[in-house]
C-alpha cells in the first residue's frame, strides 16, 4: 500500500510534538499574532493601530514622560478616553492560548513568556505565567513594584475625590497602570525570570511574534547562545528575523491557533 505524503507542515508538527515530549524543561513566548485571532488588533499591521492612527503611535511614545510629569492629569485622561486596543474584557481566548494550557497540563510546557497585555493567557488558566509588558488586569506600584487586580482600587471614585494618583496599599508609594509604556524599564522581577528561564529552557517555542520588539526579542538569542543543546521552535503567520538569521531551528508556518493545538493532539497521539 502507498503510504500518505505528508505535507512539510504536517512534517514539521510531528517534529515539535516529538521536540516536546523529549524535552526535559520547556518554554513559550508569544506575542500579538496570538491575540490578534482572538479579534484584538495589533499595532504596526496593515490594519493596526498605529498604521491608522499614527497619531496614537506618537501619543504612546510621550505616555510614560507624561505619566511621571503629572501623574493626576495621565490617570484622569486614562479614565476619560477608551483604550486603543477596544474593550478588552469582551474580548476571549483562542485555541492557540487554550492550547498552551494543555501543554502546560500535560508538564511538558514549564512557562509562557508574554509579550501581550490583554490577560488573555491568564484568562484561559495558564497558570505559569510572566507578562513582560504587564497587564491591562493589574495595577503596578512604581515604588515597591506590587502588583493589585485593577478592581482593588475603585479609580472613579478616586477621581471623583481628586485622590488620582492611587497610592500604593502597601508602601504608600505611586500606582500606574501595569502595562509597560515605551522608555520605562521592563520590570526588575519580569526582567530577571524571563532571562532566567531563558537560560534554563531546553525547547522554546515562539508563538506569534515579530521578535522585532525588543528586550523581548532578546529571549530567543539568549537561549541560543547556548548552542544546539536548545531547540528553538518558531510558530508563525510568516517568517521573522529568528527564521531568516538562523536563531530558531525550523519555523511551522501558520496561524498558532490553528497550528498549536495540532500539535497538541500529535502529542497525545504519540503519548497514547
């Protein structure tokens, strides 16, 4: 009997689900190609954010000057105009996030790294989770770096009182928003455990990134300064500087909701 050609996609899931189940300590970084499937646009596409607005891009580079300027002002224009990402908490999970629960499920994903703010990885149960560029869910003391669920504070009530800016519960200090806007520093403990389990993963999979925005696209080089004793797995719409430098070791081209959770049921398969 003549056996079924396999596509080199197919071919290439089999071997992640394979690169997986020999891994000893495995990792995932995603970015906006994640989310964007689930309906939340992204900033620099055709139809992003900043490509229609580019207003909006030049705003969000002075956001983190104005903030630390006068902090009353920047958190009453936050709470007077609508997000530019949309209503965020009408917004669900896809079956790319779904799927790295699974794997984290199953013990063979020790981590996601996430570029995005939307919480929707945490939303769909991830439990190991570092948000490298915060949280549209938290709320972040820029003295003692604590973090609070944003319901903990009651910001209208505060800016109706005139007390904007919140004052940190635990040290007194400020509170902003904790999603990272461009020139503040990434935060000390996200900035130390993603280095970290860059260093210690031995399969790492990028999901839907660019990794053209860094620190974070940092991760990936780091984990192949190690050498081949990494296997770095691209999942992506189209090719990106780790495909075309040489960094990852094979790209499965596609969407990750599609692509991930194949994958997953290979595992399975294979486990069975």
């Amino acid at each position: 009997m003549v056996g079924v050609m396999q596509s080199p996609a197919e071919d290439l899931i089999g071997r992640a689900a394979r690169d997986l189940l020999g891994a000893k300590y495995a990792i995932a970084l995603t970015g906006a190609g994640i989310s964007t499937e689930s309906g939340i646009p992204d900033f620099r596409g055709p139809s992003g954010v900043w490509t229609r607005d580019p207003g909006a891009e030049s705003r969000a580079y002075r956001s983190y000057d104005r903030f630390i300027a006068d902090p009353k002002k920047w958190w009453e224009e936050r709470l007077s105009a609508p997000s530019v990402l949309g209503d965020l908490s009408s917004v669900a999970p896809n079956e790319g996030h779904f799927a790295l629960v699974e794997l984290e499920e199953l013990g063979l994903l020790q981590s996601v790294l996430t570029q995005n703010v939307d919480g929707l990885h945490e939303i769909a149960g991830t439990k190991h989770l570092i948000e490298y560029h915060g949280s549209f869910l938290k709320l972040r003391c820029v003295g003692c770096g604590a973090r609070f669920a944003r319901d903990d504070y009651d910001l209208e009530k505060l800016k109706e009182e005139g007390k904007l800016p919140p004052a940190c519960s635990r040290c007194g200090g400020m509170i902003k928003t904790d999603g990272v806007m461009f020139g503040e520093p990434i935060p000390e403990d996200v900035a130390r455990l993603s280095v970290a389990e860059a260093r210690r993963c031995d399969l790492m999979l990028v999901c839907g990134t660019s990794a053209v925005v860094y620190p974070f696209a940092d991760l990936p080089r780091i984990a192949r300064s190690r050498g081949k004793s990494v296997t770095i797995v691209e999942i992506n719409a189209e090719p990106t500087p780790l495909t075309n430098e040489g960094i990852s070791d094979y790209l499965v081209q596609g969407k990750t909701g599609i692509i991930l959770p194949r994958i997953v049921a290979e595992v399975k398969r294979l486990k069975t």
